[in-house]
C-alpha cells in the first residue's frame, strides 16, 4: 500500500488489474476526459499501455471502503518539461487519476484523493510543487482541484491530442 486516509486507500497496480483499467477505459463516461472516446482500451491495450516496464510513471489503484475505484499515477517531471512549464531546479510531479466507477463521483472522493495524493508527494518524495494539465473543458475536475489548494499557472494551448483535435489545457499546480 502507498497510503491510506480514512476509508481512501491508494496501491501499486498489479498485473490482474487490467481487467478493471479495460472496464474504465472502455467506458465512455469515464473516455470523455481521459484517453478519449475514440480511442478505448481492451485487455490487449491495456497490458501494453499500462504494463510497460520503461515507463516512469507509478502506477496505482485506489480503493474507497475496499472497492477498486479508480487509478492514479504519479511522476517526477523531467527537465525537458520543467522547461516547457517554466520551472527551474525543483523537484516537481505530476499527477493523473481518474474515478472509474461513476457512481463514486460527487460524493468528494476526488478531493479526498487528489488532498492525499498532494500531501504523499510532499512528505515522501518531497516534493516542491505538483502539477497537472487538465483540458480547460474538464471544468469538474478543476473545480476539484482548485478545492485541493492548486491554482491555474497559465493555459497551454493545444496541449493534448483528445478525439481528433488537440485540446487547450490548463497548467496547474501546488505550492508547498
């Protein structure tokens, strides 16, 4: 286990979680915002993506009264995009995660898990800043993260590559 609070428990991936990552990613509830519609996740995929042993990532499902809910990772932001983020000698990461089972939204599992996520990378891996880049069109999940402590740095313009067209997102962060 990576950390717990109260009923929010966070783990490492295992290999016989690509089932669930296969339901979430082929769910397009859940494809609006992350990955996208029109590029959904079978099992194969899944194993292929997510089971790449060269990735930097930390991998990790997350659990809310011992029911797999959803995924988070994490990452230590490389100097090429400190750079491009217009940071200098910090140590920054980034963060993704989404809540698969749609029934667990608005019940602020989200803020209990982004408050514990930030408060794991600054005590653990300590952490100067966290960053995300979520679409400026994920206006929940912003409002979610604003509650959190981040605060909007500037736009990044045609940053992701979502359904066929790339999307602005927003460059956030948390300051310790």
């Amino acid at each position: 286990m990576l950390f717990q609070h109260g009923n929010l428990r966070v783990r490492k991936l295992e290999k016989k979680d690509n089932y669930l990552l296969a339901k979430w990613l082929s769910d397009p509830t859940i494809l609006e915002f992350y990955e996208g519609r029109d590029n959904c996740f079978d099992l194969d995929k899944v194993n292929k993506v997510f089971y790449a042993s060269e990735d930097n990532e930390v991998k990790c499902i997350v659990e809310f009264d011992g029911i797999e809910i959803g995924y988070f990772q994490f990452y230590r932001i490389d100097d090429e995009t400190k750079k491009e983020y217009g940071y200098l000698d910090e140590n920054i990461y980034g963060t993704d995660q989404f809540i698969g089972e749609v029934e667990y939204w608005n019940k602020g599992i989200g803020t209990l898990l982004v408050t514990s996520m930030v408060k794991f990378l600054i005590e653990h891996k300590k952490a100067d800043r966290v960053v995300m880049d979520p679409q400026t069109r994920n206006t929940r999940a912003i409002k979610c993260y604003e509650k959190c402590g981040f605060k909007k740095v500037r736009i990044l313009p045609k940053h992701e590559h979502h359904e066929g067209k790339y999307q602005d997102c927003w460059l956030i962060e948390y300051h310790k």
